[in-house]
C-alpha cells in the first residue's frame, strides 16, 4: 500500500515578493523573493536576507536555481534592472563572472552598491550537494560611471 504525502499548498506558501529582475539583453524577467532557502528557490529567484535592497548603497545578493541557468550567456557590460514596490529602479552593469565553492568561502556583503546574482555550476549538473556557485557581479551604474 502506498503511502500518499501531503504536499503544501502554492497558496500556504509563507513566500512574497520583494522586487522585479529584468535582464534586457536576455529578455528575462523575474519576481525576486524574500529569503534564499530551498523552498523559497522552487518558486524563483530569492534576495538573500544577509545582504542588502537596491537603494541600501550596499551588496544586494539573489539567488537561484534552474531560474538562472541563462546567465551562462551573460555578457560584461550587459544591463541587470532591479524595480521596487515603489516604482523606483535600479540599473546595473554586469563587471565579473567568477565561480566559487560556497564550503572554502563566503559571498562578500560590503558596502559596494553593486548586485550579485548566484545559481549552482555547472549548469546542467546541479545537485543539492553541489557547492560550486555561478556568480555574475554587476556595479549600479551610478557608481560604476564615478
């Protein structure tokens, strides 16, 4: 006999969000979550709650799974927009894409008004296991041009 497992509810989710993602060059568009844990990253990409909101002059972290595997054609120079609640948007310029092992180190939060977007390398071989990390670093334009 099987056993039949409850599965919460889309509805039941404790999930909400926090800004919109568009990549232009990419015609990409996202709703960006609160909060980066598993169950947050099944419904697509999530800020991380130890790093900043655009508008905060600081490090501004998103995480995602298989909502990212685009970014594997991301170009330097191309443009990242982030748009609040309130109607207020923030423009980045892609500046680096590095891959790092999240168990040797961490993503550096700073005062830098920049954004990094993170989703597991390589791209067609994620496992939970997996601690290679895909990180593209964009700078907000505004600071990028000073």
């Amino acid at each position: 006999m099987r056993k039949i497992v409850k599965q919460r509810h889309w509805s039941q989710s404790n999930v909400f969000p926090v800004f919109q993602i568009n990549f232009p060059a990419q015609n990409q568009d996202f709703v960006v979550l609160e909060g980066h844990s598993n169950d947050t990253l099944l419904f697509g990409p999530g800020r991380s709650s130890d790093s900043y909101l655009p508008g905060d002059c600081s490090t501004v972290v998103i995480h995602a799974n298989h909502h990212f595997t685009f970014l594997q054609n991301i170009n330097l120079n191309d443009q990242v927009i982030l748009s609040d609640q309130m109607g207020m948007e923030y423009q980045y310029c892609v500046l680096d894409v590095s891959i790092m092992d999240i168990d040797q180190e961490q993503i550096k939060v700073s005062n830098i008004d920049e954004l990094k977007l993170v989703t597991p390398w390589p791209f067609d071989g994620f496992t939970k296991d997996n601690t290679l990390r895909y990180i593209v670093t964009a700078r907000k334009y505004e600071t990028y041009q000073n």
